[in-house]
C-alpha cells in the first residue's frame, strides 16, 4: 500500500516528468485511478503506461 513518502516521490516525478503535456489532466487521474487499483491488488490493464511504469517503480514492497 502507498505511503505518504511515496505517495509524494510519484506524484513529483509525474509532475516533472508530463505536467506539461496537453493531457496531463488525464495523466493525473490515470496515475489516481492506478494507485488505488495498486492498492487494491487490481491489474492496471488499460491504465496510460507513462502511468504505470511510475507507479510499479514507486510501489512500495
């Protein structure tokens, strides 16, 4: 389950890395939607992989 520490790492890193991007708006409610199917043990089949590759690299152990 996401901390707060890691909480705030992804979000920051997501922030640097798209915030910019014409469609950040749906990166950041891709990268929501994937922390709770994260933390609820669901696939994140069909999440944006941007997305993806910063929450498994966040995800706590």
């Amino acid at each position: 389950m996401f901390d707060k520490a890691s909480l705030d790492s992804l979000l920051e890193e997501l922030r640097d890395n798209y915030e910019l991007e014409f469609e950040w708006e749906d990166i950041q409610k891709a990268a929501h939607v994937a922390i709770a199917r994260s933390d609820a043990g669901v696939s994140l089949d069909g999440i944006d992989s941007r997305v993806v590759e910063l929450v498994e690299k966040h995800r706590p152990d």
